[in-house]
C-alpha cells in the first residue's frame, strides 16, 4: 500500500466533504464502481488496503465487502490534475454491484436501449438477506 | 453510435443538474479523466459522438478538444445500477488532461508522495495560448 500524507494534502474534498472513487479491476483494468469517500473513508482506506467508502444515501461509512464479503483491495492510488477524483486500482473480490454483477456499468447503451450485457457473479438474493 | 432514448431516461441527475461521466480510452482502458455532464450536454454528446461536458468552474458548456483538437469520439456508453454515473468508451486524441498527460490521473501515491509517472504526449503552452 501507498503511503498517504501527499495524497491527503493533495485531495479537494467538495462543499459535502466528499470525492469521487473510481475501483478500476488492477488485472483486467474493468471499471467496476464510482462512490464517494470522506477524509475519514479515505484515509481508512489508505491505512488499512481496503476500499472503505461513504453512503451518501445512508450518510455512514460504508466498508465494502462487510456484508457480502465483496471486498475491494488496494493496489493502486492515483489523483486527477485538480486533485477532486480519485482512481484506486483494486483486486476485486466476487463481484463488485449489489445486483451480483461484476461491475456496476453492467448496462451498455444500445439502439435506444440498456442492455444488460455483464458478468452475474453472484446471486444478490443469497448474499443480502 | 448509440441511440439515446432508454439513457437519457434511466440517468439520474444530481442537485445541480449533473452527472459524473468517466471516459476510458477504448483501446488501452486506460481511465482518462472524470468530468460532468448537464441532461443537454449528455443529449448533445449522445447525438453527435463527441464528449461535451458541462464545466462546474466555468458554468459553461464544454465540448472537449473545441480549443485543443483533443477530441474524444464516443465508442461506447455504459450506465451504473443506480443510473447516478456514467461511463464512456472514446478514442482519445492526443491528450486528455490539460496538463499535457494522456490521462489526467498522471499522478500515483507511492511511499507518502505523489509521483507523476503518466505520459505526457503534448506541450501545453503550444497548445493552450
């Protein structure tokens, strides 16, 4: 794992305390997810290698892979030129969307249509009780 | 191209009127910069193929590579679960960042500093006047 000072000095956090998170599979380089991370998420994440986001929906930390097992190891960190996203290179365990799929952009815009064209891994009904 | 009808109705748009669009060069997968998109930005880069993005600093519409030739040519278009992010396939010419990387990401946290380690394909000063 990277260390963290630099990139905590370096990250803008947005009037919400919030920056965006892109998971990017480390092997496959599969854009798995987007969420949000607090200073408080963000540097948990740095400090222990698991991705650890914040629910905006819930407002809570949220570690994935707590529930489901689904976690997200760090491999990489990268910071944008403004400093106000995040791209983290991940090594995904099981799937990364609560619908099962492997990634969360499991639809592709296509003749006037999403079409659901990604990987299922898991089944969500026995995962989410 | 894809048509756009089913998209334009899944995506759901923030606060302000946006949503967060993630460009991934559709040849390396390389992620290359996140920006924002308006509904009529969207709308726009859905019918013409090119990125336009909405720029939050400027409040202004912004069609990428109208002042750089740094266009970036939609191949795909895909929508996550909860329709709050998008994720576009384009061929990147040039440069993405401004900066004069490929990627905007050009900066990876190693040892508790930030090491820009991506590569840079254009001059900024000869580009941008």
């Amino acid at each position: 794992m990277p260390a963290s000072d630099a990139l905590l000095d370096a990250v803008s956090f947005d009037a919400d305390g919030l920056v965006p998170a892109i998971a990017q599979d480390a092997e496959t380089d599969q854009v798995l997810m987007m969420a949000y991370m607090t200073e408080e998420t963000l540097r948990e994440t740095l400090e222990t290698g698991r991705m650890v986001y914040w629910s905006r929906s819930r407002q809570a930390r949220w570690a994935k892979g707590e529930t489901s097992g689904h976690t997200q190891a760090v491999e990489a960190v990268r910071l944008d030129c403004d400093g106000d996203t995040l791209l983290f290179k991940v090594t995904q365990e099981g799937g990364a969307c609560h619908t099962g799929y492997r990634s969360c952009f499991y639809r592709r815009a296509e003749d006037g249509t999403l079409v659901a064209d990604g990987e299922q891994v898991f089944d969500p009904d026995a995962v989410y009780e």
